[in-house]
C-alpha cells in the first residue's frame, strides 16, 4: 500500500468571512400567521407558509401563500404514495377537541394553534430535509 492512497486531502483554511457568511445552498421554510375565518359550522384555519431560497429549482426566491391543515395532509399522502422513504408525521387531528359542549374553542382555540403550527412548521422542514423539494413546489403553486 503507497503513502498516496492514505494521504489526507489538504484543508484550505476558512476565514472568518467564509465561516459566517450566507450558505451556498439554502431554504428556509416558516409557517406563520395563524387566522380562522368564517363562524359556526363553516369555520376553518389557515396557515401562512413562508418560503426563502437561492436553490435553482425555484423561480422565485421568496414567496408565501396560505394553507389549511388539509392540505398539509393532501402533501404528505402524495409523498406516500410516490416514495418508498418514511414521510414525517404530521400533527394530530384533535378528534376530541370536537366534540361538543367542550369548555373551550376546541380546534380553534389559540393555544392548539399555536401548536398546530409549530408541528406543521417541523413537518414540511422535515420533508425538505428528507429531498422533498419536488413537492414543496407543486405544494407552492397549489
């Protein structure tokens, strides 16, 4: 075995420039604002997905559009259905917050919005950080 099989690659110093500056490749991907429109049986909450990026694939490199909990569960049956990975999972249904003669607003209540949104938010980063990209555009365009 020759010393030049096992030599180590020389490591060009980085300079403190380099090492904060932005990444060569990113996106970032917020869900924010949380609003519920409409009032009784035809109430609903919608999220704003908020998108940054310098990735070739997408022609704009900041966007944000709305989506409701179903289709945040419309995109993770199609990466289902289309890949042989293990698609994160999403937050919860809350069927009991459902119910009736419930002391709070159940699923419109603020506190498990807040949540909501977070476990939305750590779903569709997550299913980025898997190659997703793909779908983050069809989801971007819907």
């Amino acid at each position: 075995m020759s010393d030049s099989a096992t030599k180590r690659i020389p490591i060009k110093p980085q300079t403190p420039d380099e090492a904060y500056a932005a990444p060569s490749n990113f996106l970032e991907i917020d869900v924010v604002n949380p609003i519920t429109h409409g009032v009784g049986s035809k109430r609903y909450s919608d999220y704003e997905v908020r998108m940054r990026t310098n990735l070739p694939i997408f022609k704009l490199k900041e966007t944000s559009f709305r989506r409701r909990y179903s289709d945040f569960e419309w995109l993770r049956a199609e990466l289902e259905r289309d890949s042989k990975i293990v698609v994160p999972p999403l937050p919860g249904k809350a069927l009991k917050r459902l119910l009736p003669f419930r002391g709070d607003d159940g699923i419109f209540d603020e506190e498990f919005i807040e949540e909501r949104r977070q476990g939305l938010e750590a779903f569709i980063n997550k299913v980025c950080s898997l190659g997703f990209l793909f779908s983050i555009f069809t989801f971007n365009v819907l």
